[in-house]
C-alpha cells in the first residue's frame, strides 16, 4: 500500500489526479440532482430522504444512478488517491495517508446503498435509508478529516520553511 501511496505523491501523478478532479466535480452535476442528492447531505433521516426521492423523475433516477456508477465510482477512487497522494508529501507515512481510502470505501457504500434506495422508489427501504445515510455521515467525516489534515499540513510546511529561512538569516549575521 505504501508503494502505492508514493507512486501517487510524484507530482506529475498528482497533475493527472487533479485533473481528473476536477473533470469529475464539474461533470457530476449534470446527473447527481444537486436539491436531492442524499450524496451531499449529513445525517439524513428516513423521512427527509424519502420526500427528496419521491420528488424525483424517471428520468432523473435514471441519471442519477448512471452518475453513481458511471462517475462518483471512479470519481472515488481519483480523490481517493489524489488526497493519499498529498498527504504522503505533507505527512510523510503518517496514519493520514490512509484517511481519504477511508472516505472512498464510505463513499463506495453509500453509493451502492443509494442506488438501492433509488430501485426501491416509491417505496424505499427503510434499512438501506439508513444504510445511505450512515455511510454518507461517515464520508463527510472522513473528508473533514482529510481537510483538516491537508490544511494542517501546508501550514505546517510553512512553518518550517520559515524557520528554516530565518535560521538561514541568523548564520549569514
């Protein structure tokens, strides 16, 4: 796994896994209905996701399962990388680095539990409601998570590079 995550971290890897990125983020929503996409939502109830998906065309239920399967599936695995990746070049081998594969794998599971809630309409099965929204809080847990870890990352990057030029400042005097 290690080898793969440093495979992932050489810069023109990262290039093409952003790119990816971003191509995905911009082409999702032309099939995830962004008003009810349970994907985008936190601790959902039974309740709310049936009155989202109830509102739903046949046509666009079908778009949203082929943007399920055809584009958050893949999508998962770029950012899933990406974000190992980045983490691997501000963390080094920290347990961080395993985070973003964490929110994949929700993200993997609320997608196929999604898809069922989206077969079963009008009447969608409680149990995988709950399934969905359970692996959807623990994706947006994961992704802040990762956020975090990115954010404290650069920063301290940029501690120490500070440090490091004023240490260089304090030998030249």
């Amino acid at each position: 796994m290690n080898a793969l995550i440093k495979s992932v971290s050489e810069a023109k890897v990262l290039v093409i896994l952003g790119i990816l990125f971003i191509g995905f983020n911009l082409l999702i929503p032309f099939f995830l209905p962004k008003d009810q996409a349970l994907d985008l939502r936190f601790a959902y109830s039974v309740e709310e996701a049936t009155f989202l998906m109830n509102q739903l065309t046949v046509d666009q239920i079908s778009d949203y399962k082929f943007g399920l399967m055809a584009l958050d599936m893949p999508y998962l695995i770029a950012y899933s990388l990406l974000f190992a990746g980045i983490l691997f070049k501000l963390w080094g081998s920290s347990f961080l680095i395993y985070v973003p594969f964490f929110a994949g794998l929700a993200d993997f599971i609320e997608n196929l539990a999604v898809f069922q809630v989206l077969d079963g309409l009008p009447k969608a099965s409680e149990s995988w409601i709950i399934f969905a929204s359970v692996s959807t809080t623990a994706k947006w847990i994961f992704v802040a998570i990762l956020i975090t870890g990115v954010l404290g990352g650069v920063f301290r990057k940029l501690l120490s590079k500070k440090s490091v030029i004023t240490d260089s400042q304090e030998i030249k005097i």
